[in-house]
C-alpha cells in the first residue's frame, strides 16, 4: 500500500534543484495595488484588513482542490472541508456565511473579475481551478459598498499569468484520504500556457476521482479552465474568460450524532445511503471583460453568464433545478491631481427553473410537490472617493441595492403560491489610513446588508398539521443588515511583514440555519433580533535564519446572541454555534537543497453545534508536513512531493451542521491522511 513511499523520498533526497521559495512573506505588500478595492489603492494607503495569498502557498505539494488548503494561515477565516464534494466547503470571514447549509454565503467570490456569487448571494466554487491561481485576495470584513450582497467579505482569485515561452505542466496526485487504500483519491491535471505579441493564453484540464473518507461520498468531476488576454492597444485590453464542470457524481454522507461520529466517524447516515443523497452538476461560465487606460482614468466593463444544472436527491426530496444567471459591472476610474473618484454599477439576474419531486432510493417519484420558476434581478449603483494628503489617506464609498425576487407556482393547484419580494438597502464606508515609512495605521466604519438566497427563501417551514412545506416565498424571513468598526496596524520590515486588526459588528435580523425533526434533513432559516460580531487578527511572517522561514496567524472571533428573535426560548448571551472562538496557524518551511520541508500547525477551540449551546464539538489540533523538492534538466523540471496530514491522528469534526434535526450536527474529518504527487513542468515552468 505504502510501499511507493521510500522511492519517492529517495529521489526526492537525491535531486539536485532548489525548490521555489517564495510565499507571502516575500511580497512587497506595501508597492502592490488591490483590485479587490475596486480602484488602485497601494496597500500601504488601504484603510481595509487585507491578505494576499500567492502561487506557491496556492500550489505546490497540495491536492488542489479545496479553498481549506490555501486559506487556513489568513486570519479572520474560517474554511470548513465537509468532506462533502455535494456540499462544498463553508466560508465564514468574521463568523458570517457560517450559516450556510451548501456551497458559500455572505462572502463575494471572483475570479479574474468575474463574480462567481450570482445575484441572491450564493456562490458555487465548482469552476475554480486552483491548479492555475495565481495569487488570492481576501478582504476581511464588510464589502456591500463596494460589492452589494454581500456581509463577510470578498475573495477574489487570479489566475497565474502566462509566460512568454510556451510552457506546460503535467501533474498528478494520489492520497488515501485517511482510509488506507493510496489510490482512493486521485486528481490528475494539465495546464499550458503561452504568450502571443500582444496576447497569451492560458487553458487548464484536471480530472478527480475520490471515494472519500467517509462511506458514501464518492466524486467524479472534470474541471476546464481557460483565459485568453488581448492587448487590442496601448491603452486596452480585452479578458476572455471560459471554465466548464462536469460533476456526474457527488454523493453526501450526512451528519452524524455524537455516537456515531465517535464510534465510526467515517459511517454515513442510513437515510442518506438509502435515498443516493449527492447530487449531479454541470455549469459553464463565459465572461468579457474590456478594461481601458488612458492618462487620467480607467474604464472597466465586465458581461458574464453561467448557465447550470444540478440533479439533487436528498433524504427528503429529489430536487431538479436548471439555472441561468449573469451581469454586468461597469466602472469608471477618475484620477485627480487631489483624490481618484470611482463610480460604476452591478446589474445581475438570475432565472432558476426548479422542481421538487418525492424521492424513492434516488428516482424521483410521482408529480412535482414543487414547479416554480424563480427570478431575481438586481442594480447597484456605486461610488467610491480616495484622497492622499501626505500620509494621510481616506476613502469613502456609497452604494444603493435594489433587488427584487419573483416566483411563478406553476402547478396549477389552489391556493396559487406565486408572488415576489423586493429587498433594497443603502450600504456605505468610510475609512482613513496614516502611513509612516515602515507601517500602516488604518481605521473605518462601514455598513452592510445581505439578503436570503432563493433556496434560504423558498424553504417556509410547514404549517401546524402540514407534512412538509408549502411553495413560493417564506415572507417572514427578512434581509440581515450589520454595521462595523474595524481599526488596523500593519507593517513591512524587509522581507517581514505583520498585521494586527481588531474589529466589532453590529448584525440586525441575522440570518440563522435551523432543522425540524418532521422534515428529515432539511434545512430552515429565521432572523434572529440580533447578533454581535467581535475579534483580534493577527499575523506575522518572515525568515527567521537564512533557511527558515515562518508564517503564523491568530484569529479571536465572539459572536454571540444579543436578542436570539425567538419567543420560546432565551438565548441572549450565547455564542452563536459553528464559529470556534479561538483559531492558530503556525507554518515553518526549511530550505535544505535540494528539499523543502514545511510543517503547518493549526488549533481549532471548540465550538457549539445549537442556538442552546448544549452540544459542543470538541477542539482539535492538526499537524500537516509537507516535503518537495525539484530536479531540472534544462528547461524541464520534475517537482515531486510527500505530504502527511494529520500527522498526529487526532479526531476532529471537520465541520458541524447548525442546530440539526435528531442531534446530527457531527461531520468528521479524516485521521492521518497520506498523499503523494509529483508535477513535470516545462519552458519558462521548467526553469522558474
């Protein structure tokens, strides 16, 4: 089973080549300008908590797969792997989007200026190719003046730019996933690349097959991936962006009861095996984007569709869905001899056909118990002012969202269950930066709002005497809005840098997950009065000696009920369940030619699983190592790597379900996992 282990780590030893060294640390944040902002504002003069993650950290000796793997040293988020290709894993930036049941919420995703969060706030992370980022930002914190929908943040990923000379990369990976068997994951991927004059091209293909660690969560997907940079003149250049999925097979486990998940935590759910819970999707995406310079302004469009379907039974329901969703975003740029003014507007749609059948062992059953076409259309209209003044910076944006959601019931029954919502609110920020020559003082106040998503929506609870629940809109569950405060100190001392932020949030008719015994499996949302956010983050990293290097990170976050909204039980003082209190990141990484070995610590506090705190899954700490090295002949180059994840065994729930129905809050995670992997790489990838 094991027995490729000591050949790979003997031609490891024996290469020759130093690996590539460079990961955060060794960006100059303080000469880099942040898209993510929606205008060029050096980092040193952004008064907003900022990370930037880059290809090295994204890539090398990883499986690729998963947002966890790049994202576990920024501080402030939280990425939970499920273990659930069905579900997707869970982002939460400042404990927002821990609500989400699948896929992500309350944080914009993008990638090369294309939003892959549609127009009601949900994001599906299936067309992200991870084996061609280039570099990841994330901007912590409050982004609806800037982006709309949008409470936790934004992520936005760029795809790696393509050298002069063409250049290729083959790669291959094998884990056991915790299960002893070394083939039960395995993702191959291959990626080419070059530049034309004024033009380059970049397309990419991986294939995944995994069983996973846990009975009954087997996939299969195919990932396309290509960008396509015309530099049409001096002054502009067009982005072509395409990306499809293929995802035939994704099978869900469940959650577990506390007995269960300790007993054999890699068990799945009776009902869940029983009913061939999982799902199947297909999605393309296209997206234009036209960005224009001239001496004193920019100009940047962007036009994007996605069209997607997704076959889904599910313990309680065999759910047939086919959306259609796009945009465009237009901005203008204005640069100043004072200030540079930017102003623009998002215009997004989305048209998702849907319908709910009785699910019999994974056939759908009988007439639709749900047909409805659901729409949501949306404008935002933006405007964003940055002054320097010496070392003085602020910033201050204003934004007005408008959305209005629509259902057509057409099963053609009484009562007719069609009717609409319209959601608007006005966001805004307001942020000043002091920058000295080595560090960075910055401060803002800024507002947010966020809607329910058509899924959160269309979910009404059953009424008293109903066996499940009626179609259309839940027209009690209302929009969360919050209000935050942040203030920042960050600095770069050479090839050092560090960050210290503390923050408190004020969230109004928070959106919160909750499951009825009834309704097996389902998940339900209300507002709650109101919440309150509050945390420290820090990081630091840099070399310590010549050879070692080191990144750490340390996240405080306290979100507890201030009114829980509901009349039957008292909650208030509580912490808010699925957010650990207290998360520690620790990464080393030793350069010995020609071998680099990296050993990666995080701590998790323990967290609640209800709204009572009367369930609480346990901390953790995990251990990863990694070890890679790199031999070159010429323009060819051979990186192969050993990876050990959970190196100490250590039992852990990888993430918990919300207040879950018959006390199923439990997904664990996978003891001491075993991966392999090895990339031949060739022109300018060859010789990097």
């Amino acid at each position: 089973m094991r027995a490729g282990i000591g050949a790979l780590t003997a031609l490891m030893l024996a290469t020759s080549a130093r690996a590539q060294t460079q990961d955060t640390t060794r960006f100059r944040l303080d000469s880099l300008g942040i898209p993510i902002t929606r205008s060029f504002v050096p980092t040193a003069r952004a008064p907003f908590a900022l990370t930037i993650v880059s290809r090295e950290r994204i890539q090398d000796a990883r499986a690729n797969i998963g947002l966890d793997e790049s994202l576990s040293g920024v501080p402030g988020v939280l990425v939970n792997n499920r273990q659930n290709f069905s579900l997707g894993s869970r982002i939460a930036i400042r404990g927002m989007g821990a609500r989400a049941a699948f896929g992500v919420r309350g944080v914009r995703v993008l990638v090369d200026g294309i939003p892959l969060t549609i127009a009601d706030g949900q994001s599906n992370l299936n067309n992200l190719d991870l084996g061609s980022t280039g570099s990841i930002h994330v901007l912590r914190g409050p982004a609806s003046a800037l982006f709309g929908n949008a409470a936790g943040g934004v992520i936005s990923a760029q795809t790696q730019a393509a050298p002069d000379a063409l250049s290729s990369e083959a790669r291959l990976v094998v884990s056991d996933q915790g299960r002893d068997e070394l083939t039960r994951l395995t993702r191959g991927s291959f990626k080419i690349a070059q530049s034309f004059g004024n033009a380059d091209v970049l397309a990419s293909i991986s294939r995944l097959q995994a069983d996973g660690y846990r009975d009954h969560s087997r996939t299969r997907q195919t990932l396309l991936n290509a960008k396509a940079r015309w530099d049409a003149s001096a002054a502009t250049r067009l982005t072509l962006v395409l990306n499809g999925f293929d995802g035939p097979l994704a099978e869900s486990p469940g959650s577990l009861p506390i007995d269960s998940a300790r007993l054999r935590p890699s068990m799945a759910w009776p009902s869940s095996v029983a009913q061939h819970a999982g799902e199947a999707t297909r999605q393309v995406q296209a997206g234009l984007r036209a960005v224009h310079r001239s001496p004193s302004m920019v100009s940047d469009v962007a036009i994007y569709g996605a069209h997607r379907t997704v076959d889904n039974p599910l313990p309680f329901a065999y759910i047939d869905l086919e959306r259609a969703a796009g945009g465009i975003r237009a901005s203008v740029e204005r640069t100043m001899t004072w200030a540079t003014l930017t102003a623009g507007v998002d215009a997004e749609a989305q048209r998702d056909d849907r319908r709910e059948y009785e699910n019999r062992a994974g056939v759908k059953f009988g007439a639709p118990r749900r047909d409805q076409l659901d729409g949501v259309t949306s404008i935002g209209p933006f405007v964003q002012l940055h002054a320097d003044r010496g070392a003085l910076g602020v910033t201050a944006g204003a934004r007005y969202d408008a959305l209005k959601f629509e259902s057509d019931d057409r099963r053609g029954v009484t009562p007719d269950r069609s009717g609409s919502r319209n959601m608007s609110a006005p966001s805004g920020t307001l942020g000043v930066s002091w920058t000295a020559a080595r560090f960075t003082l910055f401060a803002n106040v800024a507002s947010a709002f966020q809607t329910p998503t058509t899924t959160e929506l269309i979910n009404a609870p059953p009424a008293a005497g109903e066996s499940c629940c009626p179609a259309g809109f839940n027209n009690d569950l209302d929009p969360q809005r919050a209000v935050s405060a942040e203030t920042g100190i960050r600095g770069v001392r050479g090839l050092w840098r560090w960050e210290a932020v503390a923050y408190r949030m004020a969230v109004k008719d928070a959106l919160l997950q909750y499951q009825l015994a009834t309704v097996q499996g389902r998940d339900f949302f209300r507002n709650a009065g109101r919440t309150r956010h509050q945390g420290v983050e820090l990081s630091a990293g840099g070399t310590i000696v010549r050879n070692l290097s080191v990144n750490a990170a340390y996240t405080w976050t306290d979100v507890k009920f201030v009114d829980d909204g509901a009349t039957a039980n008292a909650f208030e003082g509580n912490l808010v369940p699925g957010i650990p209190p207290h998360h520690v990141y620790v990464g080393t990484t030793l350069h010995l030619e020609p071998v680099r070995i990296t050993a990666e610590v995080q701590h998790h506090a323990a967290q609640f699983g209800n709204d009572a705190n009367l369930v609480r899954a346990d901390a953790y700490t995990l251990i990863d190592i990694r070890l890679q090295a790199a031999a070159a002949w010429g323009r060819t180059r051979l990186s192969p790597f050993i990876a050990f994840e959970n190196v100490l065994d250590d039992p852990y729930t990888a993430s918990i379900t919300v207040n879950a129905a018959g006390a199923r809050y439990f997904e664990p995670g996978p003891g001491r996992v075993l991966m392999l992997g090895a990339s031949i790489s060739t022109g300018a990838w060859g010789s990097r």
